[in-house]
C-alpha cells in the first residue's frame, strides 16, 4: 500500500465562502470553511480512495493497520491533522490547550502556510497584555483595540502558532493549517457576531482561555533553511517538538529517500505524479513506512509534515 491518497471531508462555518472551488473540491455550499484533508479525528475524517482500503476512514485504518506506519500502541491515536481553511470572514479570537491543558488526546499546536491572501488580509498573532492580570483587564473591558496584534500577510508567508497563542486569521485569507489532532478551541471574542443557524452569538470560553494562554506573547525567531534535491528544492518552514514541515517546489523528476515512517502532502499548487500516481493542486495522500524512497515528478508545490522524532526536545523555527 505505499501511498495513501485522500478525499476531504468538508465543513460549513459561518465565516466561510467558496474560495475552496479552486482546490477542485466539490463544496456543499457558499459558506464552506475548510477541508479536513488528512485528519483521522473523531469530528472528521479523510478518506481512502485507492486501493484495497479504498472506503475507509483514516482513523480505521490507522487503529487495523499499525504496520502501514511503522507501528503503533494500541491506545495510541493519529497525531496530526492538516486542513485547508477559506476565511472568507474574521475567524474568532481564540488559543488553544496544550497536551497538559487539553481533555483530549492531544492539545493544539498548530501552524499556517497563507495559500492566497487579499490585499489588505491581516492575522490576530498575540496580544500586548505584559502581565495575566493585565490580559484578564483587557478582556474584562473589552479593550480589544488595545489588546489585538494584528500582522499584514501575503502568499507564501508562514506562521508557527504553539498552543497558548492568542491568534485568529483574518478575512481574506486561504491557508492551510497543519496542526495536532485536536479540535478544541477556546473562544475570546467572535466580533459579536450572529450565528445564522442558531440566531445567537457563539459560546465565548474566556476563562478556560484565560487559563491557557501564554503571557506575554513571545514571536518565534525564524531561520531560513533549503535544501536540492534533484529538480525540487526543499525550503524546511519549521521543525517543532510536534511536527516538522516542508515546502516542496517540484519542477521535474526528482527522488527522495523517506525521512519518516509516515509523511503526509497536500499539493497546494500545480500537477504532477508521485511514483506512477497523479496529483493535482488540493490532492492530499500519505506516502507510508514501507516506501523507503518515491519519486516526485511535474510542476508542483507541495507541503510535506511529518511528526517530529522524539529526540528533538526543543522548537528549531526555519523559514
């Protein structure tokens, strides 16, 4: 079984549109928020479409076939989760528990590479609060102009979001999330907005937030770090005590030796093959242990992440 290709499960949001089309998914609707691509989570799965497996949702094929990712505990749950997310208005303001924190498996680190942004897109990252009590004042207040930080972005940018940051994409913006498989958020604030379905605002969690958030924030130092091989370069965007991630600029054949038992990709521009199967831009698959090498072939950019092996104990931020 190689490889592992993948369909999307995708999820309405009442901040999303349609932009997610151009990724050739076929969307329910024009409030589409994301696409959980790779994600064997209880509140969503991606799906086997090749192979004797084909049908199947990740997370069972995960629990039956220990071996097609180089082993695993029984207990032990899939580790991460990438989606792609069309912002087509503000999301929440929110932060995440860490593994401690979480009542999940896991918490939520996670990270964003900005697939498209409209002129003007910006990102809550952090706040200005220098002390807890200051954070809680702020919040209490409701001083938001205070207390957001907001970041320009564009294509091609890429942010390391560890849990506990205070964080939200802006509207305007398409990324892909590449994050723990984790869905619990905690909510500051959500603009005071009015859910169409339920004709109320959303349920705010400012305590556990307060709870989780780290203070005061603190940017990542970014390092940048590439990489040939053959007609591909490698730009690594950051390795992580929770994940390592790789963007993959294919621009013909080229041959790789497996860094990880399991390594998953996303294309996230163009069209090529992976050994003798095509892709195409919004396909995602897992290439699995016993592939010991593939070949990438076309002209194609891919992201590639893989959790990060345990003897790394510390965050080394590349970009």
């Amino acid at each position: 079984m190689t490889i592992l290709h993948l369909q999307a499960e995708l999820h309405e949001k009442m901040w999303g549109g349609s932009a997610l089309k151009a990724f050739n998914y076929k969307i329910p609707s024009d409030h589409t928020g994301e696409a959980w691509t790779i994600a064997a989570h209880s509140n969503g799965q991606s799906t086997v479409i090749n192979g004797e497996l084909a049908g199947q949702g990740l997370s069972r094929v995960w629990q039956n076939h220990p071996e097609l990712f180089g082993g695993h505990g029984r207990d032990e749950a899939f580790p991460l989760l990438v989606k792609i997310l069309d912002a087509h208005e503000n999301l929440s303001i929110q932060v995440h528990p860490n593994d401690e924190q979480s009542h999940e498996k896991f918490g939520k680190t996670e990270s964003w590479y900005i697939l498209d942004a409209k002129p003007g897109s910006k990102i809550y990252y952090g706040h200005h609060a220098k002390t807890r009590d200051e954070l809680k004042k702020m919040v209490d207040q409701k001083e938001w102009h205070k207390l957001l930080r907001t970041i320009p972005v564009q294509k091609g940018d890429f942010f390391y979001v560890a849990s506990g940051t205070f964080h939200a994409l802006g509207a305007g913006i398409i990324a892909l999330e590449i994050q723990q498989s984790s869905d619990t958020t905690y909510r500051f604030y959500d603009f005071d907005r009015i859910d169409a379905t339920t004709k109320e605002k959303r349920p705010l969690q400012i305590e556990e937030a307060l709870a989780v958030t780290t203070v005061p924030h603190v940017d990542p130092t970014l390092i940048q770090d590439t990489t040939i091989v053959d007609q591909t370069v490698i730009e690594r965007l950051v390795v992580a005590t929770k994940f390592t991630i790789d963007k993959l600029l294919v621009r013909g054949p080229s041959l790789f030796e497996q860094t990880h038992h399991y390594e998953l990709f996303t294309v996230i521009e163009g069209s090529g093959f992976i050994d003798a199967d095509q892709i195409k831009k919004g396909d995602s698959f897992i290439v699995l242990s016993d592939a010991k090498n593939y070949r990438l072939d076309g002209d194609m950019t891919l992201i590639r992440s893989f959790v990060t092996p345990t003897t790394t104990n510390k965050d080394v931020f590349v970009r």
